[in-house]
C-alpha cells in the first residue's frame, strides 16, 4: 500500500512538473505538495490497489471486473450512509418546492451571512470571487453554536465536503478552487445537511411552550429545564445520511432561527449586515 501511494504521489508530481507554463485559470496547479494525494490521484491507487489485489492473484482478468469487486468489498465494509450519492439527499429533500421558498425567504440574511465569512476564500479565488473556505464554516459553525452533541465537528465537515460539485481536473487552478472551496449554493446545501442533522422542536412544541420560535424554545429549556434539554438533544439527532426528522423546510425555519439569535440579540432580529459583520469580527478576533 506503501509503495502503491508512492507511486501514484510521484508520478502525479512528475506529470505536473511537466505540464506546460501556466495560462490563466485553466493552468496545471503547480504547487502541488507531496505526500497527499487529490481524487484523481485517489482513483488512481484504487485501481492499482484492484490489479494487486485481483488481477495479479489471478482471481479476475478485466481490470474493470476487478475495480467494482474491489469497490464492492469497501462499500461491505463502510457504514453504507456514508456511501450514498450526494445527489440522493439533494432530490430528496432540497430540490423540492417547500424547501426552495424556505431559502428563497432566508435569501437576504444568508447572502449578508456568506458574504461576510467567505471573505477570506475571496482573497485565495481572486477576481473578487467568493468562495467559503472548510476552515471559515467551521468556524461559523461554532460561532452560532450549531457544533454539539447532535452535531459534531465531524458532521459538520461531511456536510461541507458533500456540498462541493464534482470537478473534471482538481489539478487546474480554477478546478483546485472548486474542489476546496463552496460557492453560495454549495453554502445553502450544507445548511440543508446541517438542518437535516439537527435535534429541533416541532412547530406543535413551539406553539404549545409560547414560543416565538425554534431558538427562543431551546433558550427557554436551556434555563428552565436542562434535562429536558438534553433528552431533546440526544433523542431528536439524525444520524448522518439517515432521513431527518421533519420536512427539511421546517428544519431549515428552525435552524435559521438559531444562527439569527446567535448573531442579533435584538427583539426585531432583522439580522442587518451591520450586525454580521460585527459578530464575523467578534469570531475571528481571536486571530488577530
């Protein structure tokens, strides 16, 4: 496995010294760093790991009969959540009108949102461009106290990394941007992710405690009633890739009362960009 990782890690370097001199976004990345390996490399040692394993031993003779056994052998041993495509939980759940007027609703507030923290993926993209780094959506992510027992650190990075599209050449410039980074709606989508994995009330419980909102519902159990709190917290969490708890609008409501509270601790909690960037400011004021 070594030497398989070797292999694949040197000859891509190789390949990129080769490659010709750069031209605008479309250009060869040349800084490549060793000793990791992208998805096109990844791919690669899977099929050399699949000759190895099949061919050479003699058990299968096609390489691409040898690759799915291989591919088949993995997906036995991982949790199959964690193996679906990430368009099964867009169809689902996204691309559905309900949740479309949900975001479309959140659209300003989540615009203000992304554009303040993506600041510093506009600086990597150039061109004004603005990209959201893993590093600035997990830190958000802490921000507005959306990392916990029903969420973790871990969870929040799968929904960030599954949010990203499929890029022909991540070795391009532009296709390296891509593959690292989310644009507006890959933000959107790993919102949705996060919603979906959530411990929220119902809009019944919120109406039933006198509450004004999902956020205003757990503030009010986080004072009065902890252990209530924590039997929501621990029975309500939707384990990653399974299917959430409420419509994903209702989740997505939900959520977004929580991410305002966190930022505007107003009555009105009109979220203006004055106050984001405040908080943006607060949160990575630990940087400076």
């Amino acid at each position: 496995m070594d030497a398989i990782f070797m292999a694949v890690d040197g000859a891509c370097a190789r390949s990129v010294g080769k490659a010709a001199k750069p031209k605008s976004n479309r250009a060869v990345v040349g800084d490549e760093k060793k000793n990791r390996l992208n998805r096109v490399e990844f791919v690669l040692c899977l099929i050399r790991v699949s000759i190895h394993r099949y061919i050479l031993s003699g058990h299968n003779k096609d390489v691409s009969e040898a690759l799915q056994r291989l591919i088949e052998l993995c997906h036995s041993l991982i949790q199959p959540n964690l193996l679906a495509a990430p368009n099964v939980f867009r169809r689902s759940h996204c691309y559905l009108p309900e949740t479309c007027r949900m975001l479309a609703y959140y659209e300003q507030p989540l615009r203000s949102l992304f554009d303040t923290i993506a600041s510093a993926g506009r600086e990597v993209a150039g061109h004004g461009r603005e990209l959201l780094t893993m590093s600035c959506w997990q830190r958000f992510m802490r921000s507005v106290r959306l990392v916990g027992a029903d969420v973790s650190v871990r969870d929040a990075t799968l929904a960030f990394a599954w949010s990203r599209m499929c890029v022909v050449d991540p070795r391009t410039s532009a296709g390296q941007l891509r593959d690292s980074h989310l644009p507006f709606e890959g933000f959107l989508e790993a919102l949705c992710r996060v919603a979906a994995m959530k411990s929220l009330p119902t809009d019944a419980e919120i109406s039933a405690a006198g509450c004004r909102d999902a956020a205003d519902f757990l503030e009010r159990l986080r004072v009065e009633d902890a252990a209530a709190l924590d039997e929501l917290v621990t029975t309500r969490a939707t384990p990653w890739g399974s299917e959430p708890s409420q419509p994903l609008a209702r989740c997505i409501d939900h959520l977004m009362s929580i991410i305002v509270q966190a930022i505007d601790h107003s009555e009105n909690r009109a979220l203006e960009k004055k106050e984001v960037v405040r908080f943006w400011e607060a949160a990575t004021g630990d940087d400076d």
